[in-house]
C-alpha cells in the first residue's frame, strides 16, 4: 500500500487530497488519528480492486489546527502519514 498526501500541511485550504493504490482487492478504510493517537474519525470506507484511487478529504471545523496521523487500512497492508492543519 502506497500513499501521499497533498497539500501538506493543509495550510487555508478547505481540501486535503489523497492519493493510494490499494495493492489487494476487498475494503479499504481511511481513518484520521490525533498526534496522540485518539480516533478522530473514518472518513472513507469502501471496497476496491487493486487500483490507484484519490479521495477529497474535507478540512473544515471539524478539525482543527494541529497534527493528525492519516491510516489507509486494507485486510493485509497499512499506510500512514502525518497530516498537518493550519489555519
């Protein structure tokens, strides 16, 4: 599993992009994580084929300025990046 984020850090922009290629067929699940590790929220879940793939991530109220940690989940393989938030 293959990730980037972009732009980072989310610098007064309402859109986070994320880029992955999913390298098993079945779910995938993207979760975003404090610095310290407390869920924040699932922000994408579904089923893929072994594809690259973008999801929009929306940067709004709902989180605030600081560093969070970006986990792309499929049943054998993980991804991480951090993500930084600035308004």
């Amino acid at each position: 599993m293959a990730m980037i984020m972009y732009p980072n850090p989310a610098k007064n922009t309402p859109i986070e992009t994320i880029e992955y290629t999913a390298t098993e067929d079945g779910p995938i699940t993207i979760c975003l994580y404090t610095a310290n590790g407390k869920p924040v929220s699932v922000v994408h879940s579904t089923a893929l084929k072994n594809i690259q793939a973008t999801y929009q991530l929306p940067i709004d109220n709902d989180y605030p300025d600081g560093m969070y940690v970006c986990r792309i989940m499929q049943t054998h393989s993980i991804a991480s990046q951090t993500m930084a938030v600035i308004r």
